[in-house]
C-alpha cells in the first residue's frame, strides 16, 4: 500500500488553483491586463510636469525676507526638499529622484542675492521647466520696484551628468505592486470564502491532507501566476519603454524575490478579509478598504513626495510604499537586497502583525 503524501497533495492543489486563476478572466485582468494598461498609458504620457523635485542645501539662505526663496516656494508645482543630507542630495541628483539642487547665498555687494543650481542630466525634461520658472522668477524680481535698474539676485547654472531617469522607472514597480496587492488580497479573499461556502475544505478534512497543505497549494500556484506576469511586465517594460535593469539578470531575480514576499503579506490581508466576510458580496468593499488606500498613497502612481507632510506620515505607515520603494531601487539603483534592509524590516513587522490577525479571524468552516 503506497504512504500518503501530503506533498503531492499540496503540488496536486496548487496545480488545480493555479488552472482556475488562468480560467479567471478577473485574475488575468487586476494581475496582467490593468498593470499593462497603466504603464503604457504613463509612460507615453510621462509625468514631467507634475512635480519638480529641488533639493535646498543646508548652507542655503532661507529667511523670510530672502524674495528668490520666497518665490520658489509658492510655486505650486515646485516642491523644495530641505530634510536630505548633502550627500543624499548628490546622491539623489545625479539618479533623478532630485531634478536639482539650489544654494541661494546672501552677498555683502551687489547683487544681494546669488542663486547656485545644479542640474542633472537624468532630469532633462524637468530642468527645462525649472529653467523657464527660474527665469521668469528672476526677471520679476529684478524688475519690481527696481528703481537704479541694479539686479537684485543673480543666477549661476550648472548641470552634472547622471544615468536618466525615465517615468517608466518610477510607474513599472508601482504597477507590480499594485498587482501583487489585487492578486494577494481579492484572489486569496474570494476563494477561501468561497471553498468555506461550498464546504468544499470541509470535505478535506474527509481526507488525510493537512490544513497546511490547502494554504501552502494555493500560495504556491498565486506566487507562480504572479511571477509570470512580474516577468510579462518586466520584460515588456525593458524592451519595448527602456525600464532600466542595473545588472540584468540578477536585477530580474531581486525583484521576483521581493514580488514574493509582497505577495505573501499580501494574501494575510486575504486571509482576514475570507474569515470576516459573511458573503461573497461583502468581499470587495472589504478589499477595497485595504487596498485602495494603497494604491493612492503608496507612490503607485505618484511620488509620495509631492503629497502634504501629514498625508506623507500615513503613507509612510503602508507596506506597498516600502514594497515600491524597495522595487524601485534594485531596479534603478542596482542595490542589492542587502541594500534595502529597511524596507524589508518594515515589511516583516506588516508579515507578523497581518498573519497574527489571520490566525484570529480565519476560519475552516
């Protein structure tokens, strides 16, 4: 008589779920479809003109009465970055998380005001409408109220090199994310609501398969399915829009690691959501609860920076930021996994308190 094996057991479950996610056509759309949408629809588009990013340097003037600060900093689509480090801040231009870098320094002489910036050339298409808000602020100053037509402030440029950074670089891991996050939370909720509903686990427990075995199947055959369409998305967005991909292969493989660990924590959230539902309707407004916040707020679409402080603090707080966060700096920046410990810690403390809740709430029958 032939030993049971809860391993083929778990293969064999995780074979059967991962042909009923290829059946779902809402499974191909909220994991390939929709991602694939957004980053050609973003990054024709470009996301140049929404924020321009300028660093102000510690040594920088920015009292109250200096008028080229004052009027940069009520330009609305001028966001000035002043809680950087000087090296971060070098370290930031010369990869286009910065667009530039300012030094207003205050003179004994004339003109009473000197205005240092430093571009970058992994920002061209920002620098360029930095330069006409510059110039347009310079002329303003220098002509209101100016009398003795001697100029008040003066402008020094100059521009350092840096690898571009394009838009596809910022919105493909976003849209990973936000993949990983509908797959984990909606796929995982719906079906274990619906194996409890049709006592389907119950008529497991008939047979000699552990509980383990159910959960581990279905992890098994959503990570692949999302390492399939992580790879789709990649490789669409390398070859056909020029996402960056610092070492290549090895990038490719970061990447996918940190694709399953986002997934996992993610299903936790799905776990939660089929143990409190009490149908299958209550199930979407459930899921939206957990991942619309994170889709908005989590520099999916835009950079976290542009938002206001105290929206910033409950971005801050969500683990898809640091899932993008951590994606995107492999990917750009060519770090390692090592490199992004941080993010990863975080992301560990949302595994422990997410799955501490499932086990409280998830039920078998």
């Amino acid at each position: 008589m032939t030993k049971y094996s809860n391993t083929r057991a778990t293969l064999a479950i995780a074979v059967a779920s991962f042909r009923s996610i290829i059946r779902s056509p809402s499974a191909v759309v909220f994991s390939l479809a929709f991602p694939l949408i957004f980053i050609i629809v973003f990054a024709n588009l470009g996301g140049g003109g929404l924020s321009v990013a300028v660093g102000v340097a510690k040594t920088s003037d920015t009292s109250s009465i200096n008028p080229v600060f004052q009027a940069l900093n009520h330009i609305s689509i001028v966001h000035l970055v002043k809680n950087q480090s000087t090296a971060d801040m070098a370290k930031n231009l010369s990869k286009g998380d910065l667009d530039a870098v300012i030094d207003i320094q205050k003179n004994n002489g004339a003109p009473p005001y000197t205005l240092n910036i430093q571009y970058t050339t992994a920002s061209e298409q920002k620098d360029g409408i930095l330069r006409s808000l510059l110039y347009s602020v310079f002329y303003q100053i220098n002509s209101h109220g100016n009398t003795d037509r001697q100029p008040v402030a003066e402008l020094k440029e100059a521009t350092i090199k840096g690898r571009e950074y394009k838009y596809i670089d910022f919105i493909l891991p976003g849209m990973l994310g936000f993949s990983l996050l509908s797959s984990g939370v909606f796929g995982t909720a719906f079906v274990f609501l619906s194996l409890r509903l049709t006592l389907v686990i119950k008529r497991f427990f008939a047979t000699p398969v552990k509980r383990y075995s159910i959960v581990l199947g279905e992890a098994l055959a959503r990570l692949v399915f999302s390492w399939i369409g992580a790879l789709f998305i990649i490789t669409v967005g390398h070859y056909f829009f020029g996402f960056t991909l610092v070492h290549g292969l090895v990038t490719v493989i970061n990447m996918l690691i940190l694709s399953a660990l986002g997934l996992i924590i993610f299903m936790g959230f799905g776990f939660i959501i089929s143990g409190i539902a009490k149908n299958e309707s209550t199930v979407p407004p459930l899921s939206n609860i957990i991942t619309l916040p994170q889709f908005l707020l989590s520099g999916t679409f835009f950079a976290t920076t542009a938002f206001p402080s105290w929206l910033q603090v409950l971005s801050n707080i969500l683990p898809l930021t640091y899932l993008n966060n951590a994606m995107r700096n492999v990917a750009f920046e060519g770090a390692s996994l090592g490199d992004v410990t941080h993010d990863l810690l975080i992301l560990g403390i949302w595994f422990v308190v997410v799955y501490a809740v499932a086990v409280k709430t998830f039920k078998w029958e």
